[in-house]
C-alpha cells in the first residue's frame, strides 16, 4: 500500500477553479466535504466562519456525520480548508468532486401507439425476454418469486413512476413507493440544488430505463417485464436534465436510501479512478460493511484497456457490474415504406439528427454494390456521380466516421443520407453536416436487400416518415456477432493496487425497458448502466430464495455459481476465456447461486504483482447440503493480458490492440480432492506460480479460474488474477506529454522558453472580464499510469524576490510552494490539465519573475516521503507578471542587461550584474 496521512490526503484533493481533468471528475471550486468526528450541529458549525462560507448540504446520518460547505471566497479556500482541517471536532476534509451523468447509448425509443411486434426473417427468437433467458431469471418467474418484500433504491436520474408499467404513482402502495429528488431539474451540477420529495425523471430516461429494468410491470404493448416486479423501488434523484453531480449529494443519497430500510442500492454512476480510496468510494464501502449491497456499474471505458477501474466500484467490498451484449438486438423502429418494381413494402428506420424527412420520396443511390465493403463512402465520390440532390444516398455502416462518409455524399449535392447497419439492429446517428437535411439507419438485411436490387438494375424508391410521429414497431434481431459476449464498452480492472474489479456480469448491451412518457415512453440502451439494475434484481431474488440479505454471501454465491466465457473480438472468438479484469466472475447464473448447496468464502483472489507477490492463500468450502460430497479441484487458465504492446510503451494499450496470451498461472491446491459432509467444511490451501514465457516489462495481467466440480454436479469457479511484473517499476509519469501550454489554448500546444504569461491581479482570475485580459499558463500533465499523488513545485529561477530568497528545498529542488492545485491525489491515469493564476497552496501568490514547474508523480505502490520514489519532469522556463487593477503601473525592471517595461513589478530591484549572477547561482 503507498503509505498516505489520510487526514493530509482528502486535504489536498483540493483543485482550484480553473483546473480540469480530461475523463476525470473535476472538483466544484471552493466546495468541501467535512466529517466530523463526533456528531455536531451543523448550523452552528458553518455560523463559526462568519459569513465566508454557507451550508451546500447537511450530511448527519447514522454513518457518516458531517457537511458540504462552500467557502465564498473561492480564491482563499484552499487556506480556509486547511484550518478547518487541523480542527479537533474535525475527522477528515475533502473537496467536492463532480461526476457526470451516467453514460449509456440510446439507440432507438418508441411509443405505446399502435405497437407491433415484428421479428427479422430467419431469425431464431423466442417469446422469452433474453436477458433473463441468459441469467437465468425465467426461472424464478416460472417459480412465481418477484423479489417480493424487498426495497431497492435507485440512485440515478429520477424515476418517472407516471409510466403505467412503472405502477402511475409515487408513494406507499405504490411501485416507486419512497425517495427524494435531492436537485431539481435545472441543476447542473455548479448551481444551487432545489430538492424536493418528488423524484419524477421527465427529462433525462437514464433512471426510468434502469427502473423498467428491474421491476417494469407486464402490462404494456413490448411484453416488457422487470427481473424482480414484485420489489419496492426507491428513487433518488441526483441529476437534473443536464450537467452532472458533486459526491456531497451522492454521498447524502446513499446515506437516505440506506437509512429508509434499503435492502439494495444500485447506482449506473461513475468516473474513472483505479483507487479504493476514493472518498466516495469509501462511504459506499461502509454501507456494504452494514449489511447493504451496493451495485455500481464497471464503467463504458473498455477502449482504454486494461487498468481502467471507475469509482464508486472499485470500492471495497462494492460488488461492479460489467456488461455483456444481448443474444437478441431488439430495436423501436419508425414505419416507412419503399417500392421495387412498383411493389410496395414497409420497413423500419431509426432517425438520427438532422431528421427532416417530411414526405421525402426519392430514388435510392450508392456508390457501390459491395454489402461488405467496411470502407464503403469513406472515399470522394468518382467523378461519373450524378448530382445526388434528387436522391437519398444508401451507405454501408464502418471503418471511417459518419460524417466523413455524409461529407463525401453533400459533396455531390446529396441532401439526405441512409445508412445500412453493419451488426443487428439499428442506431441513432449525428451528422451535423452542412447540406444535409436528414440522416438514418436501417437493418442490415434491409440495406442489403436494396443494395441487390440497385444492382440488377431496378429503381427502388423509399418513402420516408418523419421519425417522430410514424407508428413504432418492434423488431427483434438475433445478435450472433456480439450476443452473449463481453461488451466493448465494458471497463477492465484491477485497480492500481490489483483488488479485482469487475465481479461479475450481467446483459447490459441493446437492452429495451422503459423510458419517460415525454421522451417516447420505452428505449432500446447500452451501457454498464442496463447491466447494473439487472445485477440488483438478481440480488433480490436470491434473497428470497435464500433468506440471506448478508453482501458477502450473495457475492460469493453469484460469483462462484456465474458462467466465464471466451474472449471476443470483431465477431472471432478466441480460444481462451475472456481476463479476469474484463469480465469478472463471468456472466451470472441467477438461480444456480440462489439453489447453491456449496458456499465459498470469497468471491475472488489476487496474487498482487511480482512486488508484492502473495503466492499462498486459503478460502473455505462449505457444503450446506443433506448429503456429502466429493470435490475435485483444478486450475482453468483465462486469456493473459498485455497492458503495454511494447516494451517501452508507456500507454496502455487500448482494447483493439490489446494482446492476450495463452500463458497461465500454475496452481497447487491443497487438498485437491476431498470429501464433505452433510454441514461440514474444508479450508483449501491455494499456491500459486505466475506463468513463465511472459515480456514482464510489458506488464501482463494473468488471471483465470480455480474449477471446483462436485460428485452432485455442482460445478463453481473461483476467478484469480495477478500482474506478472513490478507495478512500482512502471513509468506512471508521461514526461512527453507533460508540459506547458496557454491557458487558452484547446489544442495544449507546448509554449517556447521563456515565454511572459499576464496573470490576473491577485484575487481576481475568477472575474471574466480580468481573465480575457490575462495569458495565463496551463499545466498539462499527462499520466501513463494512475498516481496516488502528483506534486508540482514552484521553481524560482532568479533571486530577484524576497520569496525567492526565501524559498524552500523539497526533495533537493528549491521551491516556493506548490500551485493551489496540488498535490493532487488518487489521480488516474489520462491527461489532467491546470490553469495558473500565480496562487499557491497557501494562499499567497507568488511575486513576478521567472520560473520553472517540476512535476512529480508518485509511482504506485510508492512511498511520498522518498524522492527516488517519483517519476520527474519540469517545464520550460518562463515568466509572469501581473495586470494592475485600474490605472496600468509601470516600473523599471533588468533583464540581462537590458531594461523592459513590465505591468507591476513586486521584485525587490537588483543590479543586472546581480540577477545574472542568481541565475548561474540557479542553473549550478
């Protein structure tokens, strides 16, 4: 474990306004997290500040007792926050951090309006609800358990519970029966919440779609039905319409779900971390540790590979979701229809944005008749085109962007395009391109259909409908490219400190539930998000069967009795299963877990890396059943995965380019055969050796299953994983990519040395008019790897300043502090950047003059009290100097002998004679 004073920590996760951290969760400016230690009244607490700050939320529960503040002055409350940290009454302090409103892909929505079900030809779709056919869930209906008894809270974007198959109403009796709308619908995450107790979702769909998911009620057109419809649903809404949410009213939600009698809370939120020491992450930890499962959905960021944990579900003992794809893509489509040979058909369509398709009827035209061409439009069209203005341009989904294949046809004058999917079913496409009035897609085999009649020579004419208004219908496709199989989407663990994440998996992609009566009442989703609520459901229907609500037993149920499978990529499987850090336990086996007569201890182990390598280790079997039972075990490797694809990268690799291996642990089981008694059990003793033949520089994840087969034909699988490398010798810093930039400049481009920045005056970079008038400097740090802490200091390159004459040694680097940003802690890894406004971290700012920033991020499993401990970078020298407020302040100010006019000098003057001799003194 790195070795961290907490209380200094949560401290200094403060950022200031201007910093950002790109796929980060940046921090509310000025807002803080206080717990106490001991419970205190809150009003009396904030009234202590006299003024300069106000109460953001009183968080006073049975596990966590405390505030969110937030200090006025935004400029000093890094300073205030210290104070109020080496308070007594005080436990810990942390900023707010805000997090974004949950991701997911809508891919098409539809009405209750003349709903009709219709089935793609030849496919071989059943009447049953396919993500329950996959996790086993059917079979609790046809057992006639509902979850019934059972209260889950929903923690998302309101419910709206005025859908009929969400019961109509909110409140005892009802389906949605208890919750709170903590914000309003016009918050966005940095304005002033308005809650209420009426946690309705009309705007968003996020929660209304993960609600249906659970406990939709069979009466509506689809044959929509949720995995637990008998349970009580607990909204809690932390979103408005748009923007995102501080981790003060995540924090108040978890805490009133847990305290109005949850029995299970499920949350589609998160951001990326890799640490469990998220202080959100913690407090839901804490739940879990009082007897409540927490859900939380792994993550969409499965492109960014290996080592991509999102908070809060790397938490400890917070059970993560992945996702795997729907064996059936079912899609809401809009009616149309089209003519070959004057014989008219209907179709469906999903449209996409722009969508003026009023009573278009234009002739197909595609550039060419390959239905298999991945390239297809990516090209300029050939000169022999037609003006493609009385057409609709039919193009085949892939390789290049969409709107490079829609400029490619408004180049040849096409005003509306129609794009023919290249996998089951459909999506909702945005290609804002100048010239094009309207964009959707189609089926495959409908495009297809087109493309061979094109090509025989025959006109095919399509009648469209606009999107909004044409009767719906269902089409359910089977889904043999994806279905059953991880999710790309999906986030791969472990965290940095190798505690495995995700547990297990559950459908999550192309799953069809409800949606807000305002925004076409039912959708068709993907995402972790859809994953997370069936997880929850299951929960409660093992309880039932089992009378356990215990986390860890149901975990352990789950996680033993779920099904691993083989790693997919493109549509080819591999020969191996899928890593550990990609799906977890494997896809769950809902009513094995709840009919388990063999219980193990855990859910899982990690051997650690090479470092900390934990070779040996025990876990329990337990037979619960009226009979023995011999056990056989034995070692079932998964697919070993490269972080790096080369030695000397230092970005992992993302998920396309991941390479996954055959070399597997080995493991001794002691015993590896033995018999158990009706109640009786046995501690197993694991010894592992990580595989052989590996590029340990390359940081190969290995992982896999321990198979326990049972003379009564149980067959469980404990998953283990492990890194076959040092972890601590891993590069974490990006010093290439770690520099510095204009505060205004999107692009990060790298300044040149010794560039002037124009700072605001001091206290006043939060004023827009002052800050367009500034150039301040941006700090672009890049992270190849996450890092508990970054710490940048403040280089005086000239003794030309009393502060300078003044400064500080840290780690053998003369310092003036470090910028008000920093440190900044439990950082993942990506591109984090920060704008200077010249203050450091105690408030005070530093004196014009010429500096460097050293940056160093400390490398996992390190110790920051140790130097070596860090990778180093610095930046290129520069300069700053301060506007003056009103009347512009000119001085005399040497620069290597030459005088220059700055705006305010606050330098103690020197003979040049004297700074050049500073900066030979400096540079030795």
């Amino acid at each position: 474990m790195v070795r961290l004073d907490l209380a200094t920590v949560l401290l200094a996760l403060a950022a200031a306004v201007n910093a950002i951290q790109v796929d980060t969760p940046e921090v509310l400016p000025g807002a803080y997290i206080v717990e106490y230690e001991n419970d205190q009244d809150t009003n009396a607490f904030v009234r202590k500040f006299g003024g300069r700050a106000s109460l953001r939320k009183d968080l006073r529960f049975k596990l966590f007792k405390g505030a969110s503040i937030q200090f006025k002055d935004t400029k000093n409350a890094e300073e205030m926050a210290a104070k109020v940290a080496k308070l007594p009454t005080i436990k810990r302090i942390f900023p707010v951090r805000r997090y974004p409103i949950p991701q997911h892909d809508v891919l098409s929505t539809g009405d209750d309006a003349a709903a009709l079900v219709k089935r793609q030809l030849g496919g071989n779709v059943t009447n049953s609800f396919s993500p329950h056919l996959m996790t086993q869930v059917n079979k609790f209906k046809e057992a006639g358990i509902t979850g019934k008894g059972i209260k889950i809270a929903v923690i998302d974007t309101g419910i709206d519970y005025t859908h009929p198959a969400l019961g109509g109403c909110f409140g005892p009796g009802c389906l949605v029966s208890y919750g709170a709308d903590l914000v309003g619908d016009a918050f966005n995450g940095a304005n002033q919440p308005r809650p209420d107790n009426d946690p309705v979702d009309n705007c968003n769909g996020h929660g209304t779609h993960v609600a249906g998911i659970i406990a939709a009620q069979s009466n509506n057109p689809y044959g929509i039905v949720g995995a637990a419809e008998g349970v009580q649903l607990g909204a809690y809404r932390v979103f408005g319409c748009q923007g995102d949410v501080g981790n003060d009213l995540l924090i108040a939600a978890y805490n009133m779900a847990y305290e109005a009698g949850s029995d299970i809370i499920t949350a589609s939120i998160g951001g990326a971390s890799g640490w469990s020491e998220d202080p959100w992450a913690a407090v839901v930890s804490r739940i879990v540790e009082n007897g409540v499962p927490c859900v939380v959905s792994a993550g969409n960021d499965g492109a960014a590979g290996v080592f991509y944990a999102s908070t809060a579900a790397n938490g400890k003992q917070v059970t993560a979701i992945a996702s795997v794809d729907n064996v059936i893509t079912p899609a809401l489509l809009a009616n149309a229809t089209y003519q070959i040979d004057s014989k008219s058909e209907f179709f469906g369509f999903t449209g996409g944005d722009p969508q003026s398709w009023n009573s278009v009827s234009l002739p197909l035209w595609t550039v060419n008749y390959n239905t298999t061409d991945e390239a297809h439009g990516c090209d300029p069209y050939p000169a022999s085109t037609p003006n493609l203005s009385g057409y609709i341009v039919l193009i085949r989904r892939g390789s290049c962007t969409f709107v490079q294949k829609v400029e490619n046809a408004v180049a040849k004058g096409a005003r509306y395009v129609i794009f023919y999917n290249n996998v089951p079913g459909t999506l909702s496409v945005t290609a804002r391109v100048p010239g094009l009035s309207a964009v959707a897609t189609i089926p495959s085999g409908t495009g297809e259909l087109w493309v061979k009649a094109l090509e025989s020579g025959k006109r095919v004419l399509v009648n469209m409908a606009n999107p909004s208004t044409a009767p719906k219908f269902l089409a359910n496709f089977d889904n043999p490219t994806s279905g059953g199989y991880l999710s790309s989407f999906t986030s791969w663990g472990p965290t940095f400190e190798v505690e495995s994440k995700p547990q297990f998996s559950t459908p999550g992609g192309y799953i069809l539930s409800t949606y807000p009566r305002l925004l076409g009442s039912y959708g068709v989703l993907s995402g972790t998000s859809m994953a997370c609520p069936l997880a929850a459901a299951i929960y409660a229907l093992v309880m039932n069967v089992r009378g356990t609500k215990d986390p860890k037993t149901i975990e352990n149920l789950l996680s033993s009795t779920a099904k691993p499978n083989l790693f997919r990529r493109d549509g080819v499987s591999s020969p191996y299963l899928a890593p550990v850090p990609q799906q977890g336990a494997g896809l769950v086996q809902a009513w094995d877990a709840a009919k388990a007569t063999t219980l193990l201890s855990t859910s899982g182990l990690s051997f650690n890396d090479t470092d900390h390598f934990n070779p040996v280790q025990t876990f329990t079997v337990s037979n619960t059943g009226s009979s023995s039972v011999t056990y056989s075990l034995s070692n079932v490797g998964a697919a070993t995965a490269y972080t790096y694809s080369s030695p000397g990268a230092l970005t992992p690799a993302s998920l396309p380019s991941v390479e996954l291996t055959g070399n597997f642990a080995s493991l001794a089981f002691t015993p590896s055969t033995f018999t158990l008694g009706a109640g009786q059990r046995r501690i197993v003793t694991v010894k592992a050796t990580a595989p052989t033949g590996l590029d340990v520089k390359r940081l190969p994840v290995y992982s896999g299953y321990i198979a326990i087969n049972g003379s009564d034909s149980s067959a469980l699988s404990l998953p283990y994983l492990g890194v076959a490398g040092s972890l601590h010798s891993v590069v974490v810093l990006n010093s290439d990519n770690t520099l510095l930039a204009r505060a205004r400049d999107s692009t990060n481009s790298p300044v040149a040395a010794n560039l002037t920045f124009t700072l605001p005056p001091p206290g006043q970079s939060n004023i827009t008019a002052v800050r367009n008038r500034a150039d301040m400097p941006k700090l672009v740090v890049t992270l190849a790897m996450g890092s508990a802490m970054i710490r940048v200091d403040v280089v005086p390159l000239t003794n030309c300043s009393t502060a300078a004459q003044n400064a500080k040694v840290v780690f053998g680097t003369r310092t003036l502090g470090q910028p008000e940003e920093f440190p900044s802690w439990y950082n993942p890894r990506g591109t984090l950047q920060y704008a200077w406004d010249g203050r450091l971290a105690d408030g005070s700012y530093v004196p014009a003059g010429r500096y460097k920033l050293t940056v160093r991020a400390l490398r996992i499993f390190g110790d920051e009290s140790k130097s070596e401990e860090y990778d180093v970078t610095e930046t290129v020298p520069f300069r700053i100097r301060y506007l003056t407020e009103g009347k512009t302040q000119k001085r005399k100010r040497f620069v290597k002998g030459k005088r220059a006019l700055w705006t305010v000098g606050v330098e103690r003057r020197q003979t040049p004679e004297q700074c050049e001799a500073d900066e030979r003194t400096l540079k030795q």
